[in-house]
C-alpha cells in the first residue's frame, strides 16, 4: 500500500566531503542513492534499514531506493530526504514554473515497499 509524502532532496555534509574521494567511492554512493525516511513512518510501513521502496511524482516518474531511518529528529514524519544524485534527478521532470530551473525541492511523491 502507498502512502503519500513530500521529498526534499539536498547536499549533505557526507555527500560535500565525499567529492574529494570520488563520486564512484563506495561511501558516496551510498550517501545518493539511499532514502531518509522517520523512524516513525519506517515503523508505520513495516520498514527496515536496507529493504526497498518505489517513490512516484506525481507526474508519473519512479524511482526504487533503499531506505533508512533518520538518525534523531532531524527529519518529521511525512517527509522524507534523498541527497542530490541520479535518483533525486530521475523524479525531477520539466516543469519549470517559468523559472527555466526544474522544481527539485518539495514535491509530493506517493511511497510504497516493493
């Protein structure tokens, strides 16, 4: 079953120190290609770190991503975070508001385990 939420991707401090190590070293990819989820949702879903989840804009575009728990309170239920990388650009289509920049913030997307 899905649930709806809003994804805010970003840069991280991991991702930054990353680049200096390359974006194929193992960390960084880890660090882009993993989604942050609360643990209150996490335990809603019936999710664990590693399994994995399909995230749908609303315009249609798919990702599958392994997820895990935000460490502390840094990230309230109903959100979730994917640092800025492949995936978060897959889910980003052209609609630019007349901004000529695609929105990459604050989307609503639907989350379901696959």
């Amino acid at each position: 079953m899905s649930e709806r939420f809003i994804l805010i991707p970003g840069r991280t401090s991991k991702q930054g120190c990353g680049v200096s190590e390359g974006k194929f070293d193992e960390s960084y990819q880890h660090e882009i290609n993993t989604l942050q989820v609360a643990p209150a949702d996490m335990k809603r879903m019936g999710l664990a770190n590693g399994d994995r989840v399909r995230v749908t804009t609303e315009s249609g575009r798919q990702i599958d991503v392994a997820v895990a728990a935000a460490t502390g309170d840094e990230l309230p239920p109903g959100l979730l975070f994917i640092a800025y990388g492949d995936l978060s650009s897959r889910l980003m289509d052209g609609e630019t508001h007349g901004s000529g920049m695609p929105t990459s913030k604050g989307f609503d997307v639907t989350m379901e385990k696959v």
